[in-house]
C-alpha cells in the first residue's frame, strides 16, 4: 500500500514540475510551447495553418475548473500545441479563436513585435 501511495505522489510531483518548466505564448502569428530543463524544446503552430482548436475536460478536472485545449494544425497527424491542466481553458480556446478570426497581421505593421499572451500550466 505504501508503494502504491509512494508512486501516485512521485507521478504527481512530476507532473507539477513539468508543468512549472512548460511555457505557452500566444502572438498575433503563432501558438507556441517551450519546454526548458537543460535544452529547449520548442513547438509552435502558424495562426494561418490552423485547423482546429479542441478542448477536453474530464470530470476530474471539471470539479476543479481545469482542462486542456489541443491547437491542431494540418488534417491528419499534424503538429500539435496541447495547453494541459489550465484553469478556464475555454477562455483560453476563445482567446485562440479570436486571433484567428482577426487574421495574423491585422493592424500591425511589418516592423513590430508580435503581441503575446502566456498561459502557464499550474
């Protein structure tokens, strides 16, 4: 019984850890994911090849205002950003919807930063 215990608490310490090193932007031209522990591991997913914006709860996480919301780019097996374990992912999901509604580069001008919004997994 103590290993069972043992186990479930070290894969939920790990999880938080990994969450506490994953770092999520949204600009007005992608959707990215960084992972930092030793290297970086970056994905990132154009606006403009955006297919689809998914989100999931299950009933765990809806008892405590957590979801995921997967940004999917391509039809079949294309790369993925999955925004895991977030408080309001709908807000989130919406956030990405509207980007993609405004168009990429709406009211910028070629010179400027992209606007950037982070989302942190906690």
């Amino acid at each position: 019984m103590f290993a069972v215990g043992f186990f479930l608490f070290s894969r939920g310490l790990y999880r938080y850890w990994q969450h506490t090193l994953t770092t999520y932007f949204l600009t007005n031209q992608r959707v990215l994911e960084e992972y930092r522990f030793i290297s970086l591991l970056r994905n990132e997913v154009p606006l403009e090849k955006v297919r689809g914006v998914e989100e999931r709860r299950s009933a765990w996480e809806s008892l405590f205002g957590l979801g995921t919301v997967a940004v999917r780019s391509g039809a079949s097996g294309g790369l993925t950003v999955s925004v895991g374990e977030i408080y309001e992912p709908s807000e989130f999901a919406d956030l990405v919807r509207s980007k993609l509604t405004d168009g990429p580069n709406e009211g910028q001008a070629a010179t400027e930063p992209d606007e950037q919004d982070t989302a942190r997994s906690e």
